[in-house]
C-alpha cells in the first residue's frame, strides 16, 4: 500500500515536471522580463531613495555651516566692540 501511495506521488511529480517543461518558451521569456523589470524599478526606486537622502545631508551642512559662518561672525563683532569699549549703540 505505502509502496502504491510513493508511486503515485512520484507520478504526479512527473506530471508537474512535464507540463512545467512544455509550456511555451516565450511565456518563460515573458515572466524572466517580468521578473527583471520589476528588479530594475526596485533598485531605481532605491537608488532614488539614496541620492534624495545624500542631497538632503548635504543641504543639512551646508545650513549647519553657513549657521557657524554666522555665529563666528557674530562672535568676533561682539569682541570688537567689547576690545574698543562700545558696549551701546551708536545715536
């Protein structure tokens, strides 16, 4: 009996891998294209995200740098007027 069940399931086995075999050569075509286009958007669609993630680190220093530039500037001013006594404003 168990012998019967094997055979049977061997046979089906057979069955799938034949009818995989002849199916038509340009329905596998297709879904290999399928199948790379869709990696190809994928990676697009990953290379999109990094470059918008490296522009907006990019323009993150720049607004960090330029608010550096700033403060520096601010600094030395305030030691100028501090060096040469002119702690009010000029009337």
């Amino acid at each position: 009996m168990a012998n019967q069940q094997n055979q049977a399931s061997l046979d089906q086995s057979q069955l799938h891998r034949d009818a995989a075999s002849n199916q038509e050569p340009s329905q596998n075509a297709s879904f290999l294209d399928q199948q790379a286009s869709d990696s190809v958007k994928t990676m697009a669609h990953g290379a999109a995200d990094v470059a918008g993630g490296a522009a907006s680190g990019v323009a993150g220093i720049a607004r960090g740098a330029a608010m550096g530039a700033a403060n520096v500037a601010e600094g030395a001013a305030g030691a100028v007027k501090n060096t040469f006594g002119s702690n009010t404003p000029s009337k």
